[in-house]
C-alpha cells in the first residue's frame, strides 16, 4: 500500500508540463517561414528561459559593479550574488565545498586549464594520457599541445569496430598502465549520446594511481551528476548547455588537486601578495580566477540551476528518454535513414544521414520548415573518420523538446528526399 502511494507521487513528481515549460522561453515563441521554430540543436547551446535573462538584467540594472573590491552596497551584493552562484552550482554537482568550482568561460577553458595548470607540471617524457576516440575537440587538442609541451605520450581508448557508438572497454583494461597519469574521458558523447560507463572507468583509473578528468558537457545539463559518488578528480561543463548565458563554465577539482596547480592565468584577484620580485597565490577558487571574471554569466547560470532543480533533474531525464525513444523510433521507420550509435545507455542525441543526401543540405531543407538541427562534424572528427563520413546531421532535444516536433522532422526528412533523390 505504502509503495502505492510513494510510486504515485514520483510518477507525479515525474511529469514535465511541456507546454507550460515552453512558454518560460520567449525565442521558443518565434515563428520561421509561418512554423514554429523547432530547436533540435540543444547539443550545440540551449535555448535560456526568462527567469535567466531576468538575472541578466537584474544585475546590470541593479547591482553591476566589480566583485571582491568593492566596499560600497552594490558591489557586496553582486559579491554575494556571484558567490551565492557559485554555492548553487556546487550544490548541483555535490561537490564537497564551493571552493572546489572554479568558474571558467566553458569547458573548453576548464580543460585547457588542467592541462596548463596540472599537465605542464606532472609530465614528463615516459607518462601518458590516456583520452578516447569519442573526445570532442576540447577534450583532444589541450591533450596534444601538454604532450608537445612535456614529452608525455598520448594514447586513445577506441571505439567498438564496426562502430555502433561504444568504447571498446578491453583496449582500455590493456592501455592503463603505471604510466598512465591522467584518463581524460567524455561523460555523454556529443555525437552518438554514449552514457560511457565512467564509475567503471574511474575506478580501474584508480587502481593505477592515475587522475581521471571527465569532460561533462553534455551530461550535466540533462541528468543527475553527483561528483562525490562518481570520485572523479576532475570535472568541467558549460553553462550555455544548461540554459545558463554563454562565457560560463565550470571546473570542477578535488581540493588537494587545486591546492597543489599552479594557476593558470596571471593578473588581479588570484595573488595574496604581489611584490617587484614574486607573488602568492589567493586561496581557491580564487587563484584560478584571474581578472574581472565573467560576472553576469555566473550570476546567470545561479539562476539556470535554479530552474533546473525547480523542473526536476529526474523529471527532466525521463522526458528526455522518452523523447529518444520516440526519436529512434520514428527515424527506423523513416526511409534511407542511416542511424549512427546504438550504445545501451544514451542521452538524447541522435546522429544520422540520409542516403544521397548531403547533411548540409538535409538541414537547409529543415530550416525552411523552421526546424534547426546541426549538420557537420560536431567538433569530433576523429569519430566520422571511424564512421568513413563527412559529416552527419544530429538531433538533440531538451525538457521543452515535444513529440511534434520529431514528428516535423521525419516529415522535413521525406519532404528533403522527395526533393533531392
Ligand atoms: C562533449 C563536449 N565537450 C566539450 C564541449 C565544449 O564546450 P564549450 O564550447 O562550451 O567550451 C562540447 C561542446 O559542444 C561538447 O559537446
């Protein structure tokens, strides 16, 4: 009877009143050639509900001033209002203390971070990183230019041939060794949406000693993600994937980690003492925050989690697997679409072509329809080397993503193909 009631009110705390969610976006209200816009895109960047263009303008109208100098009443409060941020974003991933979030300009900047900060000072000729053939730019390029830079070697974790979106996990177990100093891993694949199993992965990580970075970007944004149960060392994401302003992200760093890097970038507010000679170093988060940082953008993505907790994580996930299910469903049956990653576990991305159609004019056809989707190579060009492509589209929904608009796509779809073939 008890269990009744319990299962009832989750189903209850489950639902996502679509509609109403919508009608929290103002650019969701837009119309393109008299459709509605249908954003499939959210991989890419999210679309930013009112209550976060609100903030925006709440602190320039009301509190912009610099943060950590000012002793007048507007700056304690926009002091206050980014530390209050800062405390909202940690809470979101559980971290075990604000210090340990460092807000940087995306993900990118936090990778490139780690790799200055910690890779340029515990690499040397003989270590490795091992990263995989799943990363994002972000998380290949930094890799390349600390392994130029030390001498350290880079190794890849491939994946599944032929390719169905998975890691092969045995390649791994023969590629971590006592040299390995750091695995680098993407969370959720922004190509084939791959839930990689990282607890798996961090955990043989760790019993080699070596540090474990994942990159989160597309994970964060769309379940729960709760640093302290996964252990990872690392771990950084962006704001504008999460309804929060662009020019934010996250790092975030166990605190022995932090303590011991050196910082990354020079300048105001990261020094405690600064003589002609030599400088120390402010406490963490600080140190790793050189400059005016971006004020608004973190005020703003305060108000972005806000939201997200108000909508449910939980909630926000089930709508979006029911959405890839619908998705994956309907493009099966759609013809000459050819579906790439069928990985057990995945968020809600869908990569695809259609036969005899080039993805960059699948998607112009889609756009006069008012439908965005991303056509190309989704900054991860290893992958559609594997996968013998250009270029693929993708589709990538969000908790105001509907069930008509995958239904506006497949017909985009056969409208493009009785155009085109
Ligand atoms: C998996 C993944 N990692 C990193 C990034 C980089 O994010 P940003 O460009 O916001 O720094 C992206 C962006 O698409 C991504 O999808």
């Amino acid at each position: 009877m008890l269990k009744t009631v319990k299962n009832s009110v989750k189903n209850d705390s489950n639902f996502i009143d679509v509609e109403k969610v919508r009608r929290d976006f103002p650019l969701l209200q837009n119309h393109y050639n008299g459709r509605p816009i249908a954003f499939l895109d959210n991989a890419a960047t999210t679309q930013k509900p009112q209550v976060v263009l609100d903030k925006l303008n709440e602190f320039y109208t009301q509190y912009n001033a610099n943060v950590h100098r000012a002793i007048y009443h507007i700056g304690e409060q926009a002091t206050r209002e980014y530390e209050d941020a800062r405390k909202k974003v940690s809470d979101f991933i559980n971290a075990p203390d604000p210090s340990t979030i460092i807000f940087t300009r995306g993900a990118t900047e936090a990778i490139n971070l780690v790799a200055y900060s910690w890779g340029r000072h515990n690499l040397s000729p003989g270590d490795e990183i091992l990263i995989t053939e799943m990363e994002h730019h972000s998380n290949i390029i930094p890799w390349q230019l600390a392994v130029k830079d030390t001498g350290a070697t880079l190794r890849y974790i491939p994946l599944h041939l032929p390719v169905d979106g998975t890691l092969d996990l045995q390649s791994l177990e023969v590629n971590l060794t006592n040299r390995t100093k750091l695995v680098a891993i993407v969370h959720q694949s922004n190509v084939f949406g791959t839930i990689n199993p990282v607890k798996k992965i961090i955990k043989a990580a760790q019993s080699v000693g070596a540090l474990v970075l994942l990159d989160s970007a597309q994970s964060v944004p769309h379940s729960k993600v709760d640093v302290q149960a996964l252990d990872c060392d690392f771990l950084v994401f962006s704001g504008h994937k999460m309804m929060g302003p662009s020019g934010v992200g996250v790092l975030y760093a166990k605190e022995t980690l932090l303590n011991s890097m050196e910082p990354f970038m020079g300048g105001g507010e990261m020094i405690s003492t600064v003589s002609m000679e030599y400088s120390t170093w402010n406490d963490i988060p600080w140190k790793f925050e050189a400059g005016t940082p971006n004020i608004a953008q973190a005020i703003g993505l305060g108000a972005a989690v806000d939201y997200l907790n108000e909508l449910n994580m939980e909630s926000i996930h089930a709508h979006e697997n029911e959405l890839m299910d619908y998705a994956s469903d309907m493009l099966k049956n759609t013809p000459r679409v050819i579906l790439y990653g069928n990985g057990s576990k995945r968020g809600a991305i869908i990569s695809f072509n259609v036969e005899g159609i080039h993805p960059h004019d699948l998607a112009q056809i889609l756009d006069q329809d008012g439908i965005a989707v991303r056509a190309g190579h989704h900054c991860a060009q290893p992958i559609m080397k594997r996968l013998n492509v250009p270029a693929t589209t993708r589709a990538s929904f969000y908790v105001y993503n509907t069930k008509d608009e995958i239904d506006r796509l497949c017909e985009g779809i056969e409208k493009a193909i009785n155009l085109l073939c």
